[in-house]
C-alpha cells in the first residue's frame, strides 16, 4: 500500500509540475536565446527557478507558507505605519482645536473678569452653582454660595422676585422642554 500511495504521489505524476516544468522548459529556452550579455544577467532568475522546480511537494508547501508569512507581516507593518501617521495627524489636529478652545475660554474669563460682577452658572446635571465673579460686591460674606441669598443683599420684594425668577428657570431647565430646545440646538441637556 504504501508503495501504491507514493507512485501515485510521484513527482511526475501531478499534472501542475508537468505545467510548471514545462514553463521552466520555456522560459530557459527564452532565456538561452537572448544575447550573453542578458544571459549573464538574467542567470541569477534561472538558479531561482531551477531550485523552485527542484523542490518536492512539502518544501514548497514550507516555502509558500514562510513567504506568505513575510508578506502578511510586511503589509500588516505598512498598515500600521500609514494608521499611525494618520492617527497622529488627527491627534494634531484635535490638540490644535483643543489649544483654541482654551485661548477662547482665557479671553471669555478675562471679558468676564474686566468689570466688577457675579455671574451664577448651574453646569448640566449640575445641584451646585459655579459661581464667578467676586462676590463681595454684593455679600459681606466670603462664602460665594451666599450671593444667592438674595435677601441679604437686595429689597425684600426684589429678593423674591429674583428667587421665583431662578426657581422658575431651574424648573424649565429640568423639563422635557428645555432638553428638546437643547437638543434642537445641537447642546446637551443637563
């Protein structure tokens, strides 16, 4: 049996080696009749196909595996260098759009900062209000938190006046309405 398999499996027998052999055949005779001078230059591709043709099945299974193997590691390097340069691109880019949006936010704070006020912010989800400015303008008080009492510092009826106003606008800021104009605007609800 084992006699039977490797006659079967001979080097002759396999019809694609009687093609490559005779390809070899044909590119040998292509190559003999060009001038000495294209011999001697083209000799090195000869040796190389005179050794592929030599080589038996498995060999040129391991052969074909490593070059696939050198291939796949080539491209895959080539991929990563082009990503990475993209990618560093884009990083650039982003820190350059970064960098502006803190210049904008230093001039908005100097802007802010120039004349002697206190502005109340409530940040998105936010309970606690950020509070700029200096508060001592209009509190006696070094605590920011107690600009927003407003009835230390104001009239009895402007103090709740301006309680019902901030009371009102925190509830609207909380509502499905709001979120939806916010959304509309391209912001993110609180």
């Amino acid at each position: 049996m084992p006699d039977a398999i490797r006659r079967r499996c001979a080097h002759t027998t396999h019809p694609w080696r009687r093609r490559f052999a005779v390809a070899h055949a044909a590119g040998a005779a292509l190559l003999t009749s060009e001038t000495a001078r294209a011999d001697e230059a083209l000799r090195p591709v000869s040796h190389v196909l005179e050794a592929v043709a030599s080589l038996d099945r498995y060999d040129l299974a391991a052969l074909t595996l490593t070059l696939g193997v050198i291939l796949f590691g080539v491209v895959t390097a080539i991929a990563l260098l082009r990503t990475r340069r993209r990618l560093s691109q884009i990083a650039a880019a982003k820190q350059s759009e970064i960098n502006d949006l803190r210049e904008e936010r230093d001039r908005a704070t100097a802007l802010l900062l120039a004349e002697p006020q206190v502005v109340v912010v409530w940040p998105g989800g936010a309970e606690e209000p950020e509070i700029v400015g200096d508060p001592a303008l209009v509190t006696r008080s070094a605590v920011p938190r107690r600009v927003l009492a407003f009835g230390t510092w104001l009239e009895p009826d402007k103090a709740q006046a301006m309680d019902e106003a901030v009371e009102a606008l925190l509830q609207f800021l909380r509502s499905p309405a709001a979120a939806a104009v916010l959304k509309a605007k391209g912001l993110d609800p609180p």
